[in-house]
C-alpha cells in the first residue's frame, strides 16, 4: 500500500492526549477532521498504527490533535517525531493544473533554454507561495519560488519541470 505524508507530531501538548502537528498538507480541514484516519509511522516500527482524529483545533503555526483512544499524555508520548499518513485512496482528485507535493519531489528542473539544474528534493510553504529547493550536484542547492513566471511547464510524463531563470535566482 502507497502512503502519503500529512504531517508530522513535532510534541504533546496538555496530559489528555493532544499533539502538536506540523501540517504538510493542503487540505487541513479535511485531513485532520474529526472522525478522518490517519496512519501514524514511527521510525522503530514495522507497521503503522491506524488512528481516528478525535479532536483537531489550531494553534499559532500547528495544529492540534487527539485520537480516538490514546486521551492520556502517557499513550502519546511515544509518538514524538511520528509521521502522520494517508493512503493514496484517501487522496482528492485535483483540478488540472494542481499537483500533490509527491508529484513535483523527484522531478528535474530543465531551464527554458535547455540546462538541467538538478532535481526537486523539497518543497517549503513559508508564506505567500511555494518554495521549490533544487538539490544540484556539487552546488548549493537553488530555491526557486513556485510562481507562474518562474515555473512554466510540469511533464509529468516526462519527469520534468521546465523553469524561466529570472534574473537574481542563482
């Protein structure tokens, strides 16, 4: 079965179960509504743990969870650093033009004028849009931002992503 990354429980918060989470996510309200499931993955375990959202509110940058069953800070504990999943049928289809983060990591940057930079390894939301990190090799790595003037072709078919190298990007 093929997962995807939701977050991440970055702490607890409280002694009644509550997590501190670090969305990966677009769509939040649907992820980590109460009643949705979740898979969580801890790095020692060989199979993940299927839970039920309880609770979800936000607070400041996180968002804050409880699970059906483990309402007790002793039963979370353990799940520091744990990554939250979900499967891929779980996942919405998109309108075209839209991407899932697991789509775009992976494929190469291809300049307009034919130069690969190297390969998308990251993506970062730290505000107004999208910041793609292109790991090139035996170089800093490039960030570019995830807007129409400097990203202007997704082929997914071809596992590239054409780029416009606008001036001040390198």
């Amino acid at each position: 079965m093929q997962y995807y990354q939701v977050g991440k429980i970055v702490n607890t918060h409280g002694i009644k179960g509550e997590v501190k989470v670090l969305a990966s996510t677009d769509f939040k309200e649907s992820r980590f509504k109460p009643g949705a499931k979740l898979y969580l993955f801890q790095k020692q375990a060989q199979t993940p743990l299927e839970v039920t959202v309880k609770t979800h509110r936000k607070h400041k940058q996180f968002d804050m969870l409880t699970f059906v069953g483990l309402e007790d800070i002793n039963l979370v504990e353990k799940y520091k650093q744990a990554d939250l999943k979900i499967t891929a049928d779980q996942q919405e289809q998109l309108a075209e033009g839209e991407y899932y983060y697991h789509q775009i990591i992976g494929l190469t940057a291809i300049t307009t004028e034919g130069r690969e930079l190297g390969k998308v390894k990251e993506i970062m939301t730290p505000g107004a849009n999208d910041v793609w990190v292109i790991a090139r090799p035996k170089q800093a790595d490039l960030l570019l931002p995830a807007i129409a003037d400097v990203i202007k072709e997704i082929r997914l078919a071809d596992g590239q992503v054409l780029v416009e190298m606008m001036d001040g990007l390198e």
